[in-house]
C-alpha cells in the first residue's frame, strides 16, 4: 500500500515539475511528447498493471484509475499516448505467448520497449475493415486500421484482423512502412490533423498481403469478444474524462481567484460537487461487481457530460483570451472532445447523447447515491432542475441529534499563544431591556474547524467553503485502547484496515473522526493539553501515512478528532492538517460526544462562521444518528 502511495507521489511530482510547464506544447510536438513519455519510462512507469514477476508494478484497479486522472488532469496528449502501451502491455499479460512475454514484457516499465493497439476497427458495424486468412504458419492480413497512434514512439504495434469464423487473429507488426520479402506491405498515412493531441502521431495503416507468423500471435478471440470486453471495461476509460475535467476546475478555479465574481465561485462550488459526486460514484462501482452494466454505462456518460461541461466553463471564465490555440482552457476544451469518444461504442454514444440532450438523467445509477455506512442521506448526482447547475435530492433520516461540540466558556482548554475567550455584559434585562454580551476567541478555540489557508498560502478562507461540504457523512474509529497506554499514539494504516474488517470499507466523501478518549479530559486543561518538563506536547492523533491512505485510497472528505489536534502532540509539521488541507477539506478538533456515535451511519452538520478570510472558525457540529 505504501508502495502505491509513493508511486502516485513520484507520479504528482514529475507531472507539476515537468508537464505543467509545457503542456500546451506536448500537445502539438512530437518531440516534447516524446521526452515527456520518455520520462515515465525512467520513472518505470509504463507497464502498471503488469505482474511484478514480468518487472511490472502490478497496481489495483483504483490505482490505476488514479494514475490515468493524475496524467488527464495535466497532458492529455501524455495520457492519451502511454495508454495505448499501458493496453498493449495488459493485452501481452493476458497472452498464452510465453516467448512474446519473455521478449516485451521484462521491458516495457522503462519504455526500453514501447508498443501501440491498433483494433478500434473491430468495433465498427458492417464488414470488417481488416480481415485475417489462416495459412501455413500463420495469417495473411489485408485491409486498412484507421487509427493507430504513436507512429515515431512505438516500433510496434498489436493488430487485430477478422478471421472467416467471425473472430479475430491479434498479432505484433511494425509500425513503419514495411516491405515483405513474400511480398506482403505495411504502409502508413501521414499523421492525422487532429483537433487535439496532434503531437500523439496517429495514422492509418494498409496492409496487403502480410504475413503474420503464428509466433507474432498473441491471442484469438472468438466472435462479439471486443464488445464483451467493452462492456466489462466500460469504466476505463472513465478517469481520463474526470482527469479533463479537474483540469477544467483546475482553471475556473485560478480564475476565480483573481476575478472577484461571486457567480464565478459559485459555479466552481457547483461543478466540483457535481464532479466529486461522480468520481466517489465512480470509485464504489469498481468494488461492486454486482453492478449492471446499465448503471455503469450512465457513469461512464456522466464522466463525459461533466467533462465537456467543466471545460466550457473554463473557456467561458476565461474569456477572449481562450478562443487562442495556446491557451490551456482551449487545450483543455479540445481534450474533452478526444476523451468524449475515445474507445466509443453505440451504447456509450447513446447514452452520453442521453446526457447531452436531458433525456437520460432519471436512469442514474443507484450507486452513484452515496452512502456512508447505514447513513440515510442519498445523493442523486447529476438530476436536473429547470433552474442552472445541479439539483440533488438529500435525505437525512434520523432518530437523534448529538451536540459534537464543547460548551465555550472562559476556562477551556487553549493553545499556547492563542487569544482568550473573553465575554463582555454590553445590554443588562433590568437596564436596557434586553441582554446582550460581546464575546472573543480565537479561530481555532474551542471545537473549531480549520481552513485550508491555515496551512497553505494558496488555500481557501473558511467563508468559501461551500455549504453542501458542511453536510458530511461521519464515521468513527476508537482508538481509546492504544491511547491509554501511549498518549503520543497514532493512527496508523493497520488500524483503518482493522476496523473495515468489522465494519466494512470507508466510502468516499466521510469525514473520519477519530475517538481517543480525549474529551473526557477537557475539563482539565493540563491533563488535556499535556506538556512535560521539556514543553513537548503529548497527545495522540493522525499518522501521516493513515491520512493519505485516506485521502488517496478511501476519499475522505476530512478528518475530525477530539483532541485539540488532528495532528498528534509529537508532530510539530502539522502535517495531517498539511495533507488534508492542501484542498478545502474538513478537519475538526476539540470535538465530545464521539462516544455517543455509531462507528458508521451519523451525518454531521457543521455551523462555520463565515468569517472573511478566516483561518478556521469555532463551529456547532451536530450529528444526526440514524
């Protein structure tokens, strides 16, 4: 698990480094692409999925997922590219060819070898464009693949050609214009002018007469095996459009941020909802093998429609300026066209027409409702009102409501060096009549939330959390035990692992609140915040590598804690509230009544002050118990 964590770190890091500076132009020169593809190949990155024993990484599903948004999110031309021999490589594993194996695949991690697909043919309707002939010792093929990308990075690449029984002879041929000494010839197209990603080089090749030997076979698949295999690979593809379309907040965002618009904001809050409800939709269908394919195919268009739309949007916040070729919200724009169709059937065209044209939203998928444990609170993602933006149907359904939060006096618990909690008689009933007091406190006293410009300079001020992130599904892990006997404990990925084991996987989109026993201490502030004769602080809290096994393999929404710091006493990086916060998520200290939750099924409801600006914000968290 660790190893996956670092992997989409070192991932991250190469992209912010050495991408995001050329972006725009990896999209239109070959050799920029190159070098950048080139790249995730030092890193050993091109061959994810292939078994450790064939020098691949062998990643799940969900990091794999991972790793296709973090390269959409920031080249789509790179994405679109090391894709194909991501493909090519998975196609090789699932090969009964033990001598192809051993010749590419021990190769193909450090991009010593690169290699395309070429078989999108085998999914058009009516004759099949390049057909197969058995003969001695292999095939002959003719006939034409309309688009094989990567001409001038890959010097091979997987063909599929249409045996006479109707199934289909895939096989390795190069991907340069070829003269058999039989007489067969492979010749090659310029490269196509494509919208976008024209720096991908992708042409059509002609084949005449070729003779595939059997020992460049990699497997035969019998009749109607594409269209199986897309329908169990529906979502695949579906991280590149979520990719694109955090590439488009990406942009509403930074605009946002300079243009002091209000409707700005609020369609960035809207669309990130929308687009966050997608991806945890998204992410609780890969574990549920259960789900029909029906359901899969709405995500898979949904992914598309908010893709096409988040980019619009950044074209449209950034005005004239994105109508030039060179500008990333067009770039962007463009992308979204690319991952519309990408790897398109008849059923994911009519079902992202569906979306576009609103006729498709009653048949949203059940599971994009999310559910944090037995929680009541559904979210129908994607239905529409008449008004703009999305309209979402939630419910909470509860038979009680818990104060999570401490009563605010005088006397409680404070951080060293934070201002004190002052009340001040300003209106006397008996004199004025009416009562009124002035009170102060710090912004992190008392139960509080932390903003992300807490810990980070680019980071939101509380006032511009959106409500609907206030409304969280909770879940609870006590930690009371360990805590007991070493006050510097931290939660550690072995005991997030422990309680799903009883409870079940944490969904995406909860706050995890941690229990340790804390509260009962605030009633003494020395006990509560304990200093031993050195000053070191002693309380327990979040191990960093638990926070981003949440944050990156679970999608948490935040953190809370009932101690006066996520962090534990030890830590003086802060940095849970370091790695939470680099986006607007929760985190919650100073909380009581966790004892009164179930480890699964509350929702809170988080009263912030919108304080301008604001670091954080004392806050009434309510939690509504099923």
């Amino acid at each position: 698990m660790k190893d996956n964590h670092f992997l989409l770190d070192t991932v991250k890091s190469y992209l912010l480094k050495e991408i995001v500076p050329q972006a725009n132009k990896i999209d239109h020169d070959p050799n920029t692409l190159f070098y950048a593809l080139r790249g995730l190949g030092e890193l050993d990155l091109l061959a994810l999925k292939v078994p450790r024993h064939w020098s691949g990484k062998e990643v799940s599903e969900q990091t794999y997922g991972t790793f296709q948004e973090l390269l959409a999110r920031y080249s789509g031309a790179l994405v679109f590219l090391q894709t194909q021999h991501q493909s090519a490589a998975g196609m090789l594993v699932a090969s009964a060819n033990s001598s192809l194996q051993e010749r590419y695949l021990p190769r193909m991690g450090n991009g010593q070898v690169l290699l395309g697909v070429g078989f999108s043919q085998l999914r058009r309707a009516g004759d099949p464009l390049t057909v197969a002939t058995p003969v001695a010792r292999g095939y002959q093929l003719n006939g034409v693949v309309p688009w094989v990308t990567g001409w001038e990075f890959f010097g091979e690449f997987i063909i599929a050609a249409t045996l006479p029984d109707g199934g289909a002879v895939y096989g390795i041929v190069p991907l340069v214009e070829t003269h058999q000494h039989s007489g067969g010839t492979l010749t090659l197209s310029p490269p196509a002018q494509l919208a976008a990603m024209t720096s991908a080089n992708t042409v059509t090749a002609t084949l005449k007469n070729w003779f595939l030997p059997t020992e460049s076979v990699v497997f035969i698949k019998p009749a109607g095996w594409i269209h199986e295999n897309d329908k169990k690979n529906i979502l695949a593809a579906v991280f590149m459009a979520t990719g694109c379309a955090l590439a488009g907040l990406d942009i509403v965002e930074s605009v946002a941020r300079r243009k002091p618009l209000p409707f700005i904001q609020k369609a960035f809050d809207s669309l990130q909802q929308e687009l966050n409800n997608c991806r945890n939709a998204v992410r609780e269908a890969q574990n549920n093998s259960s789900l029909e394919f029906a359901e899969r195919l709405q995500l898979r268009a949904w992914a598309i429609d908010l893709a096409g739309r988040i980019a619009h949007a950044a074209v449209t916040v950034s005005s004239g300026a994105a109508i030039y070729s060179h500008h990333n919200a067009q770039r962007v724009y463009r992308e979204a066209l690319v991952f519309t169709v990408m790897g398109q059937t008849p059923a994911i065209m009519q079902a992202t027409l569906g979306r576009l044209t609103r006729s498709g939203f009653e048949n949203e998928p059940h599971q994009s409702n999310l559910r944090c444990g037995s929680s009541s609170r559904k979210v129908r993602g994607g239905r529409r009102g008449s008004r703009e933006g999305t309209e979402e149907e939630k419910k909470i359904a509860y038979s009680r409501v818990i104060h999570l939060s401490h009563v605010i006096d005088s006397d409680i618990p404070q951080w060293q060096g934070d201002p004190p909690v002052e009340f001040e008689t300003v209106a006397e009933l008996h004199k004025d009549g009416y009562y009124l007091r002035r009170f102060s406190l710090g912004e992190h006293s008392a139960t509080h939330i932390n903003a992300s410009n807490s810990f980070h300079l680019d980071g939101v001020g509380i006032h511009e959390y959106s409500a609907e992130s206030l409304v969280v599904p909770g879940v609870v892990i006590d930690i009371r035990e360990q805590a007991l006997v070493n006050a510097d404990y931290t939660l550690c990925v072995e005991d997030i692992l422990s309680w799903e084991e009883r409870y079940g996987k944490i969904p995406p989109g909860c706050v995890v609140l941690l229990y340790t026993g804390w509260q009962e201490k605030w009633s003494d502030q020395k006990a509560f915040l304990y200093q031993d004769e050195q000053g070191s602080m002693h309380f327990p809290g979040f191990d960093s590598d638990a926070t981003r096994f949440l944050l990156e393999e679970r999608e948490i929404a935040g953190v809370g804690i009932d101690t006066h710091g996520v962090d534990s006493g030890q830590d003086t990086t802060f940095g849970t509230n370091s790695l939470v916060l680099e986006k607007p998520r929760i985190v919650l200290e100073n909380l009581t009544n966790l004892n009164q939750l179930p480890p699964t099924g509350a929702t809170l409801a988080i009263g912030a002050l919108r304080l301008r600006g604001g670091s954080g914000s004392p806050v009434g968290v309510l939690a509504f118990v099923p």
